[in-house]
C-alpha cells in the first residue's frame, strides 16, 4: 500500500526530481490532460472529481508516512490544480502551455484565499484544496483571454 500511495502522490516520482518538483507535476498533467479531452465532458469532470479525492487520500496518506507537513515530493496536488485549470481549454497546445504559466503563478504567488487555504486546512485535503483554488484562478483567466483573443 506505501509504494502505491507514494507512486501516486509523487506523480510516478516525478515528485522526487531534485529541482522544481511541483514545476514537472504541473508538466505532467499535460499528458494527462491529453488523455482526458478524449472523453466526453461529463466523462471528464467525473474523471477529475476522482483524481480530486485520490489526490486527497494519497497526498494525506504520504503526509502520514512522511510525518512532514505537506511534503515537496507530493505533486499530485499541481496534478489536480493543472488538470482544473484546462477544463473547456481549447485544443491548442500553446494555450494549455499559457495555461501552465498561469497555473504556476496562481501557485507560486498564492493570492487571497489560496494563501490562507494553504496555512488553514491541514491533512490531504489542505495539500491539495489551495492548487484546486489556484487551478480555479487559472481556469477562469485562461478562458478570459481564450475569449478576449478569440482563440478556439
């Protein structure tokens, strides 16, 4: 059970990488996101509510076994926050790269309340909930500007 939570929550260990762990988690739902537009929408959005709550057992699990507060090993939480954000993107893969810009700066910055989500909630839940929060910034301004420039 370890080796499968800690595969999972390390993003196949991706989150091992010894520099900008959470940088290559967020790279890593590219490909998964890949993989998820193949699916209908609402195929989709019940395919992230389950990565959401897998994410949220495995990232507290890991916490868990750790004994560290929000380790910087676990990425599934960038996972999670990067898959969010590029729901409804368009199929180009310079806006899910712009997406991956401004996912990373919604997580790096943590502006009100992803900050204090961050301090507050505590377990699996307060690792992954401020890059849901961050994913939802992104979200909504990647679709901002897809709707401002006009890009399908």
């Amino acid at each position: 059970m370890y080796t499968l939570m800690m595969t999972i929550a390390t993003g196949f260990y991706v989150g091992r990488l010894p520099v900008a762990p959470g940088t290559w988690g967020s790279a890593l739902a590219l490909p998964i996101h890949f993989l998820l537009v193949r699916l209908s929408f609402p195929a989709h959005l019940s395919a992230l509510a389950i990565i959401l709550v897998v994410a949220i057992i495995t990232a507290g699990s890991v916490e868990k076994m750790m004994d560290t507060k929000d380790p910087g090993i676990i990425v599934i939480d960038e996972i999670i926050g990067m898959l969010i954000t590029l729901v409804g993107a368009p199929h180009n893969y310079l806006v899910w790269v712009l997406g991956f810009f401004i996912f990373r700066f919604f997580d790096i910055f943590k502006p009100f309340p992803i900050r204090l989500i961050d301090q507050r909630i505590n377990g699996g839940a307060g690792i992954v909930m401020d890059d849901v929060m961050a994913g939802l910034y992104s979200l909504i301004v990647l679709q901002l500007i897809c709707r401002i420039f006009f890009v399908q």
